[in-house]
C-alpha cells in the first residue's frame, strides 16, 4: 500500500557512493528551475528549503543543492504555455535565458554555458556546473525556424518537439490534440533537420510514438529522452515502451529516467527503490550505456520519490544501485557518463 512507503528510508550513502559523486561529473537531464524562478522569483543562487512534506511540485534544487551531489551537468529545460501569441511565448522563454546570464555573469555561483566540447571540458575540469538549457515543445516557435534560429544564437543546446499540447511539429503522448496514429508534420521533419544541422540535441520526451520513431528514422546523430518512465516497468500515457528504448539505442543515444514515483510506478508515495527498478530495468533492456538521470525536478511532479527529497540526495540513489550489484563503472556511466558521451556526438568542436 502506498502509504506505507511513508515509512521508507533509504539507505544512507556509503564512502564508496560519495566517492562515485565526487570522481564523476554528474548529469541530471532537465530540471525545471528556470520555471520556478518565473514563477515565483525563485533565487537559485541560495539554497532552499521545501516548507511541506515530500517535497511536493516545485523547490526541488538550486545550485548549492547541485553542487552537494556533485551534478555539473545541469538540463534547464525552458517552459513556456502554449495559449498566448507566439511572440509572447518566445518572450517567457527569453526571460528564463536572462535570468540564466545572470547566473552565469556571477564567478560565485560556478556556472558556465555549455556552448561546446571545450566549453564543456574546461567548465568540468574546472569543477563547475555546465548549464545545459533546452526548449520544451515546439509550440514556443510556433512554426517559425527562424525563431529556433534566435534560441540557437542565444545558447539553448536540446530541443523537444512537443510539451503537454500538440503543435505545428507533431503530437504530444498525451494532453491536447494528442494522437496516437499521426506522425510528425512536414514542418516537425524539417525541424528535426534544422536541428540535427544547428548541431542541438533533439529530446524526444513528451511526443508521441508515431512521431518519435519517425523522428529517429530521420536521424543520424543521438537523441535523448530527457525524463520519460518506462511501460515496461509500469505502463503509463507519460512512459516510452521497449521499441522506442531501442529506436534510441540503434542510435546511441541516452534515456533520462524521471524521478516521479506516478509514472515510476503508478503510486503518490512510491519509493526511491522503484527509481532504482525502472533503472535496473532500462541496463538489462537496452544496456547501462543509454541509462542516464532525468529527474524533472521542480517539474510539478506532485511528489518526488520517498527517500529523495531534493537534488542533493542524489548519493542514496547511487547506493541502492551499489547493494544491487551495480558496478563503479556501470554508475559512472549512469550518472554522468552517458550523458557526456551523446554530448561528444553532438555539440560543435569549439575553441581550446
């Protein structure tokens, strides 16, 4: 019953797990914190406390919560509804991109922009947290490339196709208009084109299963699923099935695994073990190399797993999987290495 896992605690972290999340950058797909500041002011500079139990929806991280469980790859994603003019969605995303080069501008707050390979490799090197934004939904361009070309020059780096509403690209998994028979647009295709081109990572979270093995058909460089549960552990609208896990493998790409225990396993109150199952499940269906984290912290998920209360608490996954048989170089390709490695596919060179 549900409400028993109440009474969960999760396994305090080990030294060997706290080793693992010192040695290896750590990447957590898509966060929506740039949302929560949007909302509500948010400063993520500071670390914050959640003032109700289980930390539900929002005030999941902040940067010195990343910090303490050693995340330096950091996916924002960039929210905006689909409801008012193009103009104005592209001006919420903007906002989010201000606030993020505010950050950024601050030396104290150790944030750098992934813009490349040696942007990448000098932040890391440097131990600081790379900023990884992407676009959630194609709607926020509204079939306008050249906006995507605007968000490109101010520095996102992945780009989902749909959100909680069908657009002009295709159709969402499940909210308005969604479908399960159609497929991407002639514009979504060009899309994924001028994507791919713009060397951005394309997130296929949220879309459909038409449209989303349409769109790894078209591809020749890896996608990623930046938080997406698993049918194959708990069958869910929200979750991708074995197919698609494959459709990503063929092109080695990588699978965020979100930390909501509704689509983990069905439950409000499900426990940081289940996150931990669905992980176990993803390595033996399609191998520890395209298994990665992505929380969607901050993402309204109406509870975060019973022994995960923020971000920081990332080690007490780790040291599940440790008493699970997982290896130290199975976890360092979990928790940060997978991530890397797509990114090494994708990003331009950059300067040394």
């Amino acid at each position: 019953m549900s409400w028993r896992n109440l009474f969960y605690r999760a396994p305090a972290p080990s030294a060997r797990a706290w080793r693992l999340h010192r040695e290896t950058p750590v990447a957590d797909l898509h966060v929506d914190c740039l949302l929560t500041h949007a909302l509500f002011g948010t400063d993520l500079a500071r670390r914050h406390r959640h003032p109700a139990p289980l930390s539900p929806f929002v005030g999941h991280y902040d940067l010195p919560r990343a910090k303490e469980s050693g995340v330096q790859i950091w996916g924002l994603g960039l929210v905006a509804p689909p409801w008012p003019a193009k103009q104005r969605r592209a001006a919420l995303v903007d906002r989010q991109l201000d606030y993020l080069d505010q950050l950024e501008a601050e030396p104290a707050n150790g944030l750098f922009r992934i813009a490349d390979l040696a942007s990448l490799d000098r932040g890391l090197a440097a131990g600081r947290i790379g900023a990884l934004p992407g676009i959630e939904g194609a709607h926020t361009i509204g079939g306008d490339l050249g906006l995507l070309e605007h968000f490109v020059a101010r520095g996102i780096r992945y780009f989902g196709l749909t959100h909680f509403s069908s657009n002009e690209a295709g159709y969402c998994a499940a909210g308005y208009r969604s479908s399960t028979t159609k497929g991407l647009s002639d514009f979504g295709r060009r899309l994924v084109e001028r994507i791919e081109q713009s060397r951005l990572l394309l997130d296929l979270a949220h879309l459909n299963k038409p449209g989303f093995l349409e769109a790894c058909a078209m591809l020749s460089t890896p996608p990623i699923v930046s938080h997406t549960g698993l049918t194959g552990a708990h069958p869910s609208w929200r979750n991708i099935d074995d197919e698609q896990l494959e459709a990503v493998a063929r092109l080695d790409g990588v699978v965020g695994i979100i930390a909501s225990p509704k689509f983990l396993g069905g439950e409000i109150f499900g426990t940081l073990e289940k996150m931990a199952d669905v992980a176990d499940y993803a390595r033996r269906a399609i191998g520890i190399k395209h298994v990665a984290i992505g929380s969607d912290m901050d993402g309204w998920l109406e509870t975060l797993p019973v022994g995960l209360p923020d971000g920081a608490a990332w080690p007490r996954l780790t040291e599940i999987l440790l008493r699970r048989g997982w290896s130290d170089a199975d976890l360092a390709a979990f928790l940060g290495g997978n991530v890397r490695r797509v990114l090494q596919a994708v990003l331009p060179a950059g300067k040394a």
